[in-house]
C-alpha cells in the first residue's frame, strides 16, 4: 500500500484509547478521552481502537464505549474507527455505535482464553463464527470483522504456546469467516526470531492479504526490534499506544504496548510513510496527561525530543524507498 506521493505507506493503529486505559489506575473522564483522541487524530493518525465494549462492571474504563465510538465517529469522519468485542452482544453493540471494524479476541493460549473471555478457543472460535455471519447478514453497512490472537508468543499463565496451535488457531478464525486474522504478543515475550517464524508461518496459511495487524507489547523491550522483523515479513499494520500505555488485566506480567511516538519514529526513518506528524502526535501526550494525571508515560523520543537529523519518508524520482526485502 502507498500514499499519494508513492512511499511505502504502514498503518499505525493507535490502540491507546482501548488496550492502553484497561490497565489504568483511574477511569479517564469522557470529555477528557474526546480531547485525546481529537489530539491525536489531529497529529494524523488515521486509524484508531476506541474502545471494548465490554461489561463496565469487570472494566469501568470502558462503561462509556458507546458513547465514544459514536461521539469519535461523527466528529471524525474521515477516522477508521475501530472496537474490540468478546462476543456476539458486544459486536452488535459496537457496530450499532459506529465502528467500522471489531476485533474478535481468541487466545492461542487455554489458560488466557479461560480468564480473559471464560470460553475455551473453541468456543470464542465458534463465537467469532456466528459474530462473521451476524455481520454478513447485514449487506454492505456490516463492520469488518477481525480475528485477534491473544498470547500467540506466550503466556504468563500457560508459558509456551505452541506454535503449531497458533497456526492451527489462525486457520481456523479464517475458516470461520474473519476477514483478517492478526498476531498479538500480549505479554511482549516475542523475539525477532519467533516473530519471523510464526508470521510467516501464518501469513502462508491464511494468505497475505487475508493477515491483520501485529499488535506488540515492550515488557522485555523487544518491541520495536520485533516491529523490524514484521516489515522484513511483509506486514504493513501495527498497533501501538501512545505513551506505551497498556497491558491486559487478565494476563499477569503484561505491560505497556508498543510506544506509538517511537513506532513512527522508527517506521519514518526506515523509508516507510505513516502520514502522521511526529511533533503533533508527541503534544497530544499533553492530553492523555490530563486526563490521566497519575499514570507514567513510556517513550523515548517524548523524552529525548526529534533529532535535528529527523526526516519523514520521502520519495526519490517516484521510487518506493522503505523495502527492507
């Protein structure tokens, strides 16, 4: 995929407003999640993960995720607004807000599957079959429906995950309809080695067009290195939290996402255009601090400040510079 002028074009999904507050110490107020987002949509982020729309008793963060999808989707309209659902109710929900995409979550590893949505994989495999054919019975108004693997680089509560049965599993959530499948390393324990294995294992089985985002988390600061790796394996979206928010409540050890500044510093410098401003993109930190006074913010070039010698992917007589094949 490309932009206008012919750069190599990656989608950064900022994941902030969902993955991102789930672990926050303090409900970040409504009005304050709306100046966020407006901040960050304004730096040129183009695609974003709102909200889960799930029950606010066992997530208060989220008790307004109506509310932001809807109030995000009219006063954005040219954002990709994107939910996360654990279930057919959560689905019909998110897409009665608005959203254009919803993530289904099925674990790769029992154990998670257990704690995060009470279902074994085969079960939230089912699920996710009947959400594709509630979607399908919409016609053209129906969301994109995309299958999420949770913990498919290991598990604080299994430990290894087998490959195989993340193979195994994607196959499956592509059989029941999705119409993307996405890796996550939910507890950041992937290497580059495992990342290269196992994309391209299930790039090969699902197809290439059929694979989603991968979704890193920095907990053994591996994050950006693995970023590295799936650009050398052809993917093109990654999903990232401003300020490296973030973690799963359900998945002991997890922390911080990929740090969506760093994300772009790296994607940029590398030759690949994401159309977001990194200087715009590190003041909207100012929000997400209002909102959320209490909670420390990751991220290198917040901290350091864009180097002089910073320079956005650009275009040589209309070649596309960024391959790293």
């Amino acid at each position: 995929m490309t932009d206008l002028k012919g750069q190599p074009r990656v989608r950064v999904r900022e994941v902030g407003p969902r993955d991102g507050l789930q672990m926050a110490k303090s409900v970040m107020p409504t009005c304050a999640k709306l100046r966020w987002i407006a901040a960050m949509v304004s730096a040129g982020l183009w695609e974003m993960e709102v909200a889960s729309f799930v029950p606010p008793a066992a997530m208060p963060q989220m008790a307004d995720a109506a509310e932001v999808t809807e109030t995000v989707r009219r006063a954005h309209p040219r954002l990709f607004v994107v939910a996360l659902a654990p279930n057919l109710r959560g689905a019909q929900n998110a897409a009665a807000a608005g959203a254009h995409s919803i993530v289904m979550p099925v674990s790769a590893s029992e154990a998670h599957s257990q704690a995060n949505v009470r279902r074994s994989r085969a079960e939230q495999v089912a699920e996710l079959g009947r959400v594709v054919n509630w979607a399908r019975s919409l016609g053209p108004s129906a969301p994109r429906i995309e299958g999420g693997i949770a913990t498919a680089f290991g598990c604080s509560l299994q430990g290894l995950v087998p490959e195989r049965d993340v193979i195994s599993l994607a196959v499956a959530m592509s059989e029941a309809g999705a119409d993307v499948v996405g890796l996550a390393d939910t507890l950041g324990y992937a290497g580059p080695r495992q990342v290269r294995r196992l994309v391209r294992a299930v790039r090969q089985e699902v197809g290439a067009e059929r694979f989603g985002n991968l979704h890193l988390h920095d907990t053994m600061g591996t994050a950006l290195a693995n970023a590295l790796e799936g650009l050398d394996q052809g993917v093109r979206g990654f999903d990232a939290a401003l300020g490296g928010l973030g973690g799963c409540p359900f998945a002991p050890g997890s922390v911080g996402n990929a740090t969506t500044e760093d994300l772009v510093y790296l994607l940029e410098t590398e030759g690949f255009s994401t159309g977001i401003d990194l200087a715009r993109l590190i003041e909207a930190r100012a929000e997400l601090r209002s909102g959320l006074p209490d909670e420390k913010l990751h991220g290198r070039v917040a901290l350091a400040g864009i180097p002089r010698t910073f320079k956005k992917a650009i275009v040589n007589d209309g070649a596309s510079y960024g391959s790293r094949h």
